[in-house]
C-alpha cells in the first residue's frame, strides 16, 4: 500500500503542472507543435554562423589594453568574392597578436589562441580554397592599423559573413 501512495504521489505533481496556466497548451497537439518550433527556431539561427565562437573571443580581446601592435586590416566592405581572402588576413594577423601576447604576456593570450585556433579549424574542416581573383588584395596589400580598428574591421567581416 507504501508503494501505492508513492506512486500516486509522483504521479500527481506532474499532473498539476501540466494543468498550471503555463503548460495548459502542451495538452494539445498544435501547442506541441508551436513549443518544439519556439524551442528549435533560435539554435538554428544562432547555428548559422560558423565563426560565433570567434566573435565572442574577438569582444572579450576588444577592450584589451595590454596588446598594442599594429597589423595589416583589410576593409570591411571588400567585394564580395574575397571574403574568405579577407577573412585568413585576418586570422594570419591574429598570429601576429598571438606572438606579442605571449612576449608581453597580456591577460588576454588564451582568447587570441582561440580566436587563431577556432579560425583555422575552420578553414580545415570546410576546405575553403579561393582562387585570387585580380580584384583581392593580399593580406600586405592593405594599410597598418591599430589593434582596436583591427578588431572593428574583424567584428563587421565576421558579421556580413554571418548574415
């Protein structure tokens, strides 16, 4: 009879939530619908972006004020068909921060080896090969920057890409 009771008891607690304001549309079949599509909607858009990781260890360096290099920075707005060029400058440059982080040993070393690290898994795993096109500039062909308009000029490709 013990068993019984434990079991009635167990029972009940989830039914009264499911009868609770918040749970009373899972009752039906078009509420399981709209709760799976909710739940399922935002990690496909937050999925859509393979560079995510990358843009967070790029906000976390952002404000560093221990890493002072100047690097080659290309331009957010570059056509279209040299992204992925851009986009290695870029992470060519992240090496560079990378060196000088580790000779200064400033707080934030781990973040640009992710950011390094995370690029060129990247590039690996999805065997980008882009052919140079006359238009694409090599990564030396753009003008020196500081480490803030670096990491500006990095956030804004990293987002047109994503979009």
């Amino acid at each position: 009879q013990n068993t019984h009771l434990k079991s009635v008891c167990l029972q009940y607690r989830p039914y009264r939530l499911l009868n609770s304001h918040c749970f009373c549309l899972l009752k039906s079949g078009m509420g399981l619908i709209i709760f799976f599509l909710c739940a399922y909607v935002p990690k496909t858009e937050a999925g859509n972006c393979k560079w995510a990781a990358v843009l967070n260890d790029l906000e976390r360096i952002q404000t560093s004020k221990d890493i002072d290099v100047s690097l080659y920075t290309a331009n957010a707005d570059e056509d279209e068909e040299c992204q992925e060029l851009v986009m290695r400058c870029f992470f060519l440059e992240t090496a560079v921060i990378f060196q000088e982080c580790r000779i200064k040993n400033c707080s934030k070393t781990q973040d640009v080896w992710n950011i390094w690290k995370n690029g060129n898994e990247s590039f690996e795993k999805n065997k980008l090969t882009s052919t140079k096109s006359e238009k694409c500039k090599e990564c030396e062909e753009y003008e020196e920057k500081n480490f803030a308009e670096f990491v500006q000029n990095f956030v804004k490709v990293i987002q047109r890409d994503c979009k």
